[in-house]
C-alpha cells in the first residue's frame, strides 16, 4: 500500500505562512497528479489544489486563489502547497493525494481532479491552525 507523507503544518497567526509538503514513497513513484485537500471543523474535506506532472496544469479552489501555490519538485517527488496571508478559517488538516492513472471514469464521465474520487493514494494529514 502506498503511503504519502504531509509535514510542515503548525500553529501561525493570522497573516503567516506556512508550507506543506507532500512526499511520496520513493524516487520511482510518479504520479500523473497530485492534489492537496483539508477538512475544515465541522465541515467535509474538500479541494484544495492539484497539479498534473507531465502537462503542469494546476487549478486551485476560490476560497485559496492568490494565497496558496502548489509546486512540484521532480528530482525529490515532492509536492509543496506554499500557503500565504493565512486565515483563521484555513484551519484544517490538510491531506495530500495522488494517483498514477492519467485518467479516472465513473458512470462513463471523466472524474475532475478537484474531486476525492480521483485519487487512490493517500496521506494522514498534518494539522494546521490558524489563530485570529
């Protein structure tokens, strides 16, 4: 079973930065995307951002556009979500997922990469908390 690894979470105030990293099990695991969710309090997990290796197309959610980047470092395969001008309301855990398929079908129709259906690896999550 393949298990990435988050670390680089923490406590901040308001208005730091932090940055996540995402590794995967080794040299040879090349995932064809990778994607960063978090789960909220109370809330269900949700997209965050994903990057695709080979094409380099990256999307992110509305709620972090502007403030966080995702990169990707193909020598380490590593995965970085650089967040800046922290919230209170980006705290969450926050999880790193990625998949080798180019490609995932359910009932006929592509599944998007903002979606957690999309990915069959998975990390434990690292905690990040965000004080006002």
């Amino acid at each position: 079973q393949v298990q990435l690894g988050e670390s680089g979470g923490g406590l901040v105030q308001a208005g730091d930065s932090l940055r996540l990293s995402c590794a995967g099990p080794g040299r040879a695991f090349n995932p064809f995307v990778t994607g960063w969710f978090r789960r909220r309090p109370g809330r269900e997990r949700e997209f965050v951002a994903f990057i695709r290796s080979g094409s380099g197309v990256i999307r992110y959610s509305d709620s972090v556009k502007g403030r966080f980047t995702i990169s990707r470092d193909a020598a380490e395969n590593t995965v970085y979500l650089q967040m800046n001008s922290l919230k209170p309301e980006d705290t969450a855990v926050y999880y790193c997922a990625a998949d080798g398929r180019t490609g995932v079908f359910r009932l006929g129709r592509r599944v998007d990469s903002d979606s957690e259906a999309r990915y069959t690896y998975w990390g434990q999550g690292t905690q990040v908390t965000v004080s006002s």
